[in-house]
C-alpha cells in the first residue's frame, strides 16, 4: 500500500495535536442501498488491535482497519484544503444497473 500526502496534507497533519494516546486514522464509511458508496475521512482515535500502521516519514503514520484497508487503492493520494479538510483521491462508487 502507497499513502502519499500532498505537501499541504503533511503541513496540517504534522501541525495538529491530538488527544494522548490518538493516531490519525483512515475511516471508510459505506452508503447507499441499490447503489454502493465509500467516503474516506481522517480521523484521530486509539489506535485498534489489527491495526495496519503506514509509515509516511517526518514521523507520521496513519492507521486504518482491515475494513478500510480492503477499499483503499494500492495507490492512494491525501490531499489538504481548508474549505474541505482532508480529501482523498480514491472514493469507490458502485451503482446498480437494470
């Protein structure tokens, strides 16, 4: 797996302080019902038991679950905007068709 951030992502994670004993994480959360959407977010929670960690340099590290880590992308790019927060370049879409 390939995370790399953009450099305004690594300037707002590197910035932030998070609550003892938070790790940034990678959250995927599905919706929809014929059709299937995934939207990723970064989060700061404990980090789990199963945890995958990926190492980013400057001492960074994101941590995401097996769930989340089935629906990422080989290669996935983390970008940063302060009207959008955190934005991922992948986002899975799946849709029925009849």
């Amino acid at each position: 797996m390939n995370i790399v951030l953009t450099d305004a992502a690594r300037r707002q994670l590197l910035a932030f302080s998070p609550a003892e004993g938070h790790v940034p994480r990678i959250d995927a959360e599905m919706s929809g019902g014929c059709g299937v959407s995934v939207r990723f977010s970064l989060v700061w929670e404990e980090p789990r038991r199963g945890d995958t960690v990926v190492p980013l340099g400057d001492d960074l590290f994101l941590y995401l679950d097996r769930f989340t880590e089935r629906y990422l992308e080989e290669h996935t790019l983390i970008d940063y905007r302060e009207t959008d927060g955190f934005i991922f370049g992948d986002r899975l879409d799946s849709s029925c068709t009849t």
